[in-house]
C-alpha cells in the first residue's frame, strides 16, 4: 500500500475482538512464506443500508500484503478469507506522501462468468476513472485486484485513504463525480453508477488500528 505495488492482497473478515484475533492469528499468517506486511482495520459503518451487500456483515477486516508465492492458509471459525492478485492495469489515484489510514473496501462479481471482462473495463476505464478524476480529498490510490481462483467476489477494489475520518471522504465522493457528469438518471451518469452485469457484493470504510511486520 501507498507508494508500494503488492503482487497480491489476502483478506480475512471477522468478528472475533480485535485483541485475540490481533495475538493469535496475525502472527500464523505474517509466518506464512511470501507475506511483507499485515495491518487490521476497524469497520466504521457496520450494516449501513445505503449500498447492497451479499456477504456477512464483519467488525475487523485484516490485509495482508503477498507476493506471488504466497498462498491463501486455512481460515478458523468465523473468519472469512479472500486471496486477490494484482490485475494487469495499473492503479488510478494519487501519490500524497501520506501513510494510508483508511479504506474504502469494495467487492463486486460479474452476473455471469462471461461478462467479467466488460465489468473490469467498465470498472477500469469509466468507474474508477472518475473518480480519480475529481481527486476526493482523503483518497489516494485505487487498485484493482482479480480472486486468484476466478470465485466470488471476483474484484476488489481498494480505495486507499490518507484520512483518519474515511466514511466522510467517501461520502462526499458520488456528490464530486455529480459535479463532473452531471445529476443522477443522465445517460453519462448512470453508466459511471452502474453496469448491466455487476452485482455488490460489499461496500465499507475502514480505519487502520495497527500493523505487524513479519
């Protein structure tokens, strides 16, 4: 994360309490061959009902940050894990300086399995492309990643954030692509908000509580 190009992102959600998942389960992973860095995040806007969400609702979202040769390790009760590689276009955003101290953490699938690549141009070339474009004070970078196993949900989309306060960055988001494209139900509009064949999966904020390196 921020000025560094990670091969790859593992995921797990969870709600055990910060401090025993903190003691006993970030140290088996950070051992695991091909991790760099692992940092844990607290959900800011737990069950908010402003966006769909198809997977179960969590308190603590950890990232660890691989390279190629890592692979994703069994995960315990109530944990669930997700292993992502970078995908082939780069990254969109900004260089601040800043260390990263917020998310905005975004899963989506295509409808079918053949719509996946009209979802990442759209994702690639118009969604994330405005964003970028109108610089939302508190973002930074935008990477994609791809499920190494092709499985759901197929992308994720990391907002990495140089704010300690990422709900507010990113609620002011939609309000500066409006200002860009025009209003809701225009034809320019609409096609940044949404695509024929994507499916949410999870949209939240995240605040950083702290980081381990192996």
């Amino acid at each position: 994360m921020e000025d560094r190009c990670e091969p790859g992102l593992y995921l797990e959600m969870t709600d055990h309490p910060t401090d025993a998942y903190v003691e006993g389960r970030v140290p088996k992973v950070c051992a695991l061959d091909g991790v760099r860095r692992a940092t844990w995040w607290h959900n800011v806007n737990r069950d908010r009902v402003d966006l769909p969400r198809m997977l179960p609702e969590f308190d603590l979202l950890a990232v660890y940050e691989a390279d190629e040769g890592f692979r994703a390790p069994p995960t315990p009760a109530r944990v669930t894990g997700l292993h992502y590689r970078r995908t082939p276009r780069p990254g969109q955003g900004r260089l601040t300086g800043k260390p990263t101290i917020g998310l905005s953490l975004v899963l989506i699938s295509p409808r079918t399995p053949e719509a996946a690549q009209d979802l990442r141009d759209w994702g690639d070339f118009v969604h994330i492309r405005h964003i970028a474009e109108v610089s939302v004070p508190g973002y930074s970078m935008i990477t994609p990643y791809e499920h190494v196993d092709g499985g759901d949900p197929r992308f994720c989309h990391f907002y990495e954030m140089d704010t300690d306060d990422p709900e507010a960055s990113f609620k002011t988001m939609t309000p500066l692509v409006t200002q860009l494209l025009g209003e809701p139900n225009t034809p320019a509009w609409d096609h940044w908000a949404t695509h024929p064949a994507l499916r949410i999966m999870y949209v939240n904020t995240f605040v950083r509580l702290g980081e381990r390196h192996p």
